[in-house]
C-alpha cells in the first residue's frame, strides 16, 4: 500500500510527512499548528508540472507554478477513537467506543474520514484524514522540509481512491432542514 523512495526529490500525490509545524494565518504572534502526520492532496499532474517548472530561469515563462499545496492531516487512529487527536488545541471531539461506528470509519465506509492501515517497515502507525480538516502550505517550505519529514508515499492505486473521495466529501450539497408542514385542505 506504502512505497518509500529516498532517491526522489519531488513532491508528489499521496505523500506522506511528519512533524511538521507551520504558522497559521492569526492575529495572534507565533500561533503555530504541529501536525503529527499529513498527506499531500494536490493532483499529481499539477505537482509533476510544477516540479518540472522550478528549474527555470527567473523570466522564463511558468504558468504551472504552484504557489502552495493542498494537504489533509492524519491523526493517529486510536486517538481519533478516543477524541483526543485535538488536545493541543483544547478542542474536544467526538469519541467512538461502538464498535459499528468506528468499523465504518475503519473501513472506509465514512464520508468524512479516510482510514490508512499501518506500515512498520517505515514508521506509519495507522492514521486516520478527517476531511473537513484541510489546509494549504507554501510549496517551497515544503521542498525546504521534504527530505527531513518525508515519511513515504501512498501506492498509485490506493492515492486515486483518497483523492476521489476527498473530491466527493467536499462536493457534497448541504440540504436545509425542511419543516413538516399541515396539508393544505382542498
């Protein structure tokens, strides 16, 4: 499901990083976000043409530029379970101690998270992407960080299902509550 190529020095989709900490747009000073793990959703063809891109002169023409890459966090399953995966920001969430409901998140039969079993052989515990958690990060700190947080990435195959179902929880339509109205007498 993981591969883990030392050798490679683009960003691609399905890429997996660790212990990274950037800063979050506030008004507040140093008001930094530590991500335990994330994964790298921008579209492959985009981050191919983009890594091609970078080794121009400074007026060449670079319209396939990235300025910044879409990425989910991945929190560590077992905490998610239990709620905690938001501590460090005081934020309480939802547990999962019935076993249907975590079974459904786990097999990815949830819309909103996407499950990634472990993999010893490169340090992964499993993870779970909540979906309605996504951020932005400059490309170049990315680059700047990559050979130092990179973890591994996602086999092709398993990072086209992630990206569709990225693509379907955020295409989503919210439907208003509609009220039960008294029929109207003839």
């Amino acid at each position: 499901m993981y591969k883990k190529d030392l050798e490679k020095s683009e960003i691609l989709q399905g890429d997996i990083f660790q212990n990274f900490t950037y800063i979050r747009w506030a008004d507040e000073e140093n008001d930094e976000v530590k991500i335990p793990f994330f994964v790298v959703l921008t579209q492959a063809c985009d981050l191919e043409q983009d890594f091609k891109e970078r080794d121009k002169e400074k007026y060449e023409k670079r319209d396939k530029y990235l300025p910044s890459l879409l990425i989910c966090p991945a929190y560590i399953a077992m905490l998610v379970k239990e709620g905690k995966h938001l501590e460090q920001d005081n934020l309480l969430r939802e547990q999962y101690p019935d076993k249907p409901r975590w079974n459904a998140i786990i097999s990815n039969n949830h819309a909103r998270y996407h499950f990634l079993k472990s993999d010893t052989s490169i340090g992964l515990p499993e993870l779970i992407i909540d979906f309605k958690h996504y951020y932005t990060i400059p490309t170049y700190v990315l680059y700047k960080g990559y050979k130092k947080h990179y973890v591994g990435s996602i086999n092709v195959l398993f990072r086209e299902g992630l990206s569709q179902r990225f693509a379907f929880y955020l295409s989503r339509i919210g439907l208003p509550d509609i009220e039960e109205k008294a029929p109207i007498p003839d």
